[in-house]
C-alpha cells in the first residue's frame, strides 16, 4: 500500500466532499442509475466508508455511514427522493451486472 502526502490526503477529502455535494444536489439521479451506468451508487460508497473507517479502528455501523454520505438518515432519503426502479432499469441493471 503506498503512503499519501497530506496534501493527498487533503485533495482526496475534498473531491470526496464534492462528489458527495453533487450527488447531494443531484437527487433526481436514483441509485440503480449509478448502478447501471457506473457499477457503484451512494450506498456503496457507504460501505467503503465504514469498511475504511473500521480499518482504522473507528466504531462505524452503516447507518451512520450512510448518513454521511446520503447528508441525512437514509430512512428520510428514502421517503424523500427514492422511486421504485423500473423494468427498464432493472433490465438495464441486470445486463450491466453480466458483464
């Protein structure tokens, strides 16, 4: 594993920031979207969150981690902005996740 430079580290937390505010300003954009075009969507980045969390030894469960990355309980985003996926996207996610 390669070793960062604070300076890094630091850029790394800021595009981590920026792209969690522009998933935040982009709620239009469901996840099974991401999951088709992009092969990871807000609750992946979720999971790797409190995976690198508790590598370093910092008690995360993933509804906490989710509240950071959805800006908000992930019950209430669900409520908000969720929509049931289509036939179309789930045909769309099952021919993404053959290949």
């Amino acid at each position: 594993m390669s070793e960062y430079s604070q300076t890094e580290i630091e850029l790394q937390a800021a595009a981590f920031r920026k792209l969690l505010s522009h998933l935040d300003s982009r709620k239009d954009v469901q996840n099974i979207d991401l999951m088709i075009l992009a092969g990871f969507c807000r609750n992946c980045l979720s999971k790797w969150y409190m995976a690198e969390a508790k590598d370093k030894g910092i008690e995360m469960d993933y509804d906490k981690a989710r509240e950071i990355v959805y800006g908000m309980p992930y019950s209430e985003w669900k409520d908000k902005y969720q929509l049931e996926a289509t036939p179309e996207q789930m045909e769309k996610f099952n021919a993404a996740n053959k290949k």
